[in-house]
C-alpha cells in the first residue's frame, strides 16, 4: 500500500525469518497489510506442525515487526470458516455470523483461531474476514488426492457458501480502502444468495466443467443428522453486513462456474466424449473405495481425515 498507484514492488520473505520480515516493513512502512500468508487444508492436515508454525508463529511475527513501523499499519487477516468446527445443520440451522461461537475441530481451524486473537490484540489498527469456500481456476487446475480426499470426507448435504475468488480479493482490498468503516470488525465473506449450496452441489457443478457431466449424490456420502461432530466446518454465512461495508459479492455462481469452465476448455474437449463411460466407471470406484475404507452409511469426516493423516490433523488441547 505504500507504492504509488498501479505499481506493484515484489519482496520475498521468509514469514519465520524475524529479521527479514522486520526489514521488508521497514523498507517499504506500508500504510495497510493484507495477511494472506497460511498454510491450508490438505497440506497442513499432511504437516500440522509445520503449518502451525506459519499460521501462528509467522502472524505472530508479522504483528510484531508490524508494531514497530512508525505509523502502525491497518491489518487485514484472511481468516476462515474453519474456526466454526463441525455445524450440524439439523441442529444449526441458523446463518453463521461473527458472533456465533467459534469451535475449531482441526488443527486449522484451531490455527486461524489463535491467529485471530493475536491480531485483535496486537495493539494495530484491524479487520478480520472469514472466508467461505473459495472458488477460481485454480480449485480445478490443482485436484489431486488430497483434495479428492476432501471431497469425499464432507458430507453431500453439508452446507456450504461459495465466494468467487475475485469477490474475496475485491473485499480484502476495499477492507484496506475502507478501513475507517471495518476497523475492529469480523466480516463474514461469502457469495451472492445463488452461492448457497450443499457440497454435492458444488462438486457436481464443477466436476460438469472438465466435461464429465453430473456424477449426482453417490459421489458424497451422507452427514450423519445426530453427530455434532460428523459434518464438515462450512456453513451458510449472514452476508449482509459485510456487503453493505465491502460491497463486494460481483459475480453470482453461473459467471464463477462459467469463469472456472474457460479455464478447463482443452480438458473438456478431450473429456466430454467420454463423459458417458467414466461417470459409471467413477461411481463404481469410489463406492469401492469407501468399502475397503470401511466407511458406514455417513460421512464422518474427522474419522476419516484422521485416519488418513493420523490425530495430530484434528484440533488438540491448548497450553
């Protein structure tokens, strides 16, 4: 933010290096930082530790060099849903707003929690914006089997509130702007009212644009309606108040699933033929897979994700 506009200055930093990120604010006293920086689901699930290490101590860090630029600069951290733990939407089907109550139940959502108290009371000027799911390119561009992991361990009719990758960055950046209006608050950011989905929803709609079409409700398996703890940390978000801030929410989901299907054209070309044959062969897979993972009727997602990255990647008790 210190760069006159339109110019942008690249400066790499080791967010663990103290001196380093103490050098780059002193170089360049930026009037607002947005803190980005994390390490997310599946990779921090497969090192928790070491994600703990950039989602704690590296804010920590960051805050304190930023204490010490001579005009304290306005800080916006990306936080995100994961700081609700499991909603069982049977027994909470209320909005999610900035003051339901956080309950992490992995290690990162437990992470942006404790980065979250850091930040509010760091003595800085701050906004934080808890994220929905995000969606851009990229979300299809980089599926591989920790995130096809992901998708199979959340319940099918988990709630889930999209936000298109261009909205959330248009907020984080008119958070900067703003700051007089959102200084001290917690936002909420999601999408339009077309971004409220459940999980399957979501999957279908862009596992359509790679050109396989539809794979319907046997790809998820089913949330458990009397386990508080066997649904996944996203949620329908209240949205109001921080469209009314941030006026943010540009892109309704037909022009996200839209924006993601462009970037897959050369994939749907080759695919979309054979669509007919794979989505048989891919029901087949995973109802195979789930059977020689011994998976019940019900989704049991924290069962799962421990079982595959072991009980370090759930939330544990705090010192």
């Amino acid at each position: 933010m210190s760069a006159p506009a339109g110019r942008l200055i690249p400066a790499f930093v080791d967010m663990l290096d103290s001196q380093g990120v103490v050098q780059v604010l002193a170089d360049h006293e930026p009037e607002a930082i947005v803190h980005l920086a994390a390490v997310v689901p599946p990779a921090s699930y497969r090192n928790p530790q070491g994600a703990s290490e950039i989602n704690v101590e590296g804010t920590r860090l960051l805050l304190a060099a930023a204490r010490r630029v001579p005009t304290p600069p306005f800080m916006v951290l990306a936080s995100s849903a994961a700081v609700y733990g499991s909603r069982n939407p049977h027994r909470h089907p209320e909005l999610v707003t900035a003051e339901t109550p956080v309950n992490p139940i992995d290690r990162y959502g437990q992470d942006k929690v404790v980065a979250e108290a850091a930040v509010a009371g760091s003595g800085l000027p701050y906004c934080i914006l808890r994220l929905g799911g995000i969606i851009s390119p990229d979300v299809a561009a980089e599926v591989n089997r920790g995130y096809l992991l992901l998708m199979r361990a959340t319940p099918g009719d988990n709630p889930l509130h999209t936000v298109d990758s261009r909205d959330a960055g248009l907020a984080l950046a008119n958070a900067c702007d703003r700051r007089d209006l959102v200084a001290g608050k917690v936002l909420m950011i999601g999408g339009d009212s077309s971004h409220v989905h459940t999980h399957r929803d979501v999957v279908d709609d862009l596992i359509a644009t790679v050109g396989l079409g539809h794979l319907g409700g046997s790809v998820c398996l089913p949330g458990d309606p009397n386990d508080e703890h066997g649904w996944a940390f996203t949620g329908w978000f209240d949205t109001a108040e921080s469209q009314a801030l941030l006026d943010f929410q540009q892109h309704d989901w037909a022009s996200t699933v839209h924006w993601v299907a462009q970037s897959q054209a050369r994939r749907r070309l080759v695919l979309r033929p054979a669509g007919p044959v794979l989505r048989p062969l891919i029901r087949v897979a995973l109802a195979l897979q789930r059977r020689s993972e011994h998976r019940g009727p019900y989704a049991d997602p924290w069962r799962l994700i421990s079982a595959t990255y072991g009980a370090a990647a759930l939330a544990q008790p705090l010192s």
